[in-house]
C-alpha cells in the first residue's frame, strides 16, 4: 500500500493540488507537493517515477512517460451504444431487473458505470487510498455531465477492504442481488493453464499494476468468492476466456465472448 506519493502541478492549479493532498492524508497517504514549470509529456519522460498530477482535468496517475485516470466522462459514446441484449455483462448481471449490486472490485469503475447505465444500483468498493481518490474525482466530475448525471445517482462509492465490508453485510444479515468481481492479477492464479497474453498491457493496466503491487489472495479474488456467495443471490466473475475458474471453483452458469467470460454462482436460498 502506497503510504508516500508526490504530486505535481503548474502553480495555477496549485490551490486545487492541496486540495487533493488534504483528502489523501486524511486517507493515511503522505502528499510531497511539487511545483513544476510546465506538466507536459517531457517532464513526465524524465520523471517516471509512479506519482499523480493535477491539472484543469482533475487529478491522474502518472509513471513511466504516461498518466491516466478513471475519466467516467471519455466512457459516454459506449454507454450510449450499450443495451441489454447487446452487453454479456447485462445478462450475466441480470441488469434487467435493476438490481442492487456490489462492485467488489472497483478498479476504474468503467464496469460499473455500464451497469448503472443499464439499470443497477451500484456499490463500488474500493481499499487503496490513492485509486478511491482517483474513482472520487472521477465521480465528481461526471456528475456535472449533463448525459452522466442522472447514471452518477446509482452510483455510491466505499472506501473500504472488500472483504472486511463483504463480512460486515454478512454480520448484518444484509442481502444484495449481485456481487460483481473482476480481479485485478487473474493471470496469476494458481494452477492456472497457459494463457496466452497481450503484447502489452493498456496503459491504464500498466499504472494501476505498478499503483497495486500483487500482495496475496486478495488480489486475485479467490477470498472474496465464498463471502460473495453469503450475501449474494448472484455472484458474477469476470474473467479471461481461457483462465481458470475464481478459487476453482466451479461456476453455475457461464456467458463467454471473444476474450473474456462472466461465470455465474446462483445462490437461490437467499
């Protein structure tokens, strides 16, 4: 877990930089504030260590010559071709019915978005400060987009370790509809058989692996699968195509497309 970063900005964007460094040390994240001239791709070339950056469109994760951040915004032209018969994740979420559903494993939020898009009620769940900082400011700025406002409504963000706030659902005796996993590292789950991999992972991939170093089970998903399965009438894992099941377990039910695959767990007592 990141517990120190630096943060760059342009002395104009200086007062919303400080800003962000108060809300991320309120989160346990120590904020080195570093003006810098002018933030542009050279200055990010000969900075590559992993750090954020502010300017006039919000906060972003940089590394490596690259930045990226959620951008819910850039996500509207898909979300306006998407449907429910056109998207697997529609019927292997059962968006139909509008459910209310856990994002157990945020990443970027781009997944639950198009599912509150399609209907749900989204609870995303997110443990590192620094990526839920990232997901907060995504969330606010779409909520002033006049087409993702009304989505952003459905949408409610945890900061919180999944399993701790799958566990506390359970303590309650607290049910929901779906819980969705999509595992960070897949590619590394035991026993797993020879996939093949991309040439290069996404840029977004590529920062947020760097963002969250592989640190046992939890990344993979496998301890979440059972404590989904208590609390959920549906527990949906997204996975690649080829890769083993989540904690092999088997899976109830399956929709499959060209790279990846949702596996389905029905819990119908719930």
């Amino acid at each position: 877990m990141v517990s120190e970063i630096r943060l760059y900005s342009e002395s104009e964007f200086q007062e919303k930089a400080q800003q962000y460094s108060a809300v991320l040390f309120s989160r346990g994240v120590q904020v080195s504030m570093v003006q810098v001239e002018k933030l542009n791709a050279r200055f990010l070339r000969l900075n590559p260590e992993l750090a954020l950056c502010v300017d006039g469109s919000g906060l972003w994760l940089c590394a490596s010559g690259m930045k990226m951040q959620p951008d819910w915004v850039a996500e509207v032209p898909r979300l306006k071709r998407a449907s429910l018969k056109s998207e697997l994740i529609a019927r292997a979420c059962n968006l139909s019915e509008k459910p209310v559903l856990v994002d157990a494993t945020a990443g970027l939020g781009h997944d639950s978005l198009l599912m509150a898009c399609l209907g749900a009620s989204v609870t995303l769940v997110e443990r590192h400060p620094v990526l839920f900082t990232l997901l907060e400011d995504s969330l606010n700025r779409a909520k002033e987009d006049a087409y993702l406002s009304q989505v952003t409504a459905s949408i409610q963000l945890v900061f919180s370790d999944s399993a701790e706030y799958l566990k506390q659902l359970n303590d309650q005796n607290q049910t929901v509809d779906v819980v969705y996993l999509d595992p960070m590292f897949p590619q590394r789950d035991q026993n797993q058989q020879a996939v093949k991999k991309q040439a290069q992972v996404k840029k977004q991939m590529q920062l947020l692996h760097m963002l969250l170093p592989e640190d046992g089970e939890m990344d993979l998903g496998d301890a979440l699968l059972p404590l989904a399965k208590q609390i959920a009438k549906r527990v949906v894992v997204k996975r690649p195509r080829l890769a083993v099941f989540l904690n092999n377990e088997s899976t109830t039910y399956q929709w499959s497309g060209d790279a990846c695959r949702f596996d389905a767990y029905f819990q119908p007592g719930l």
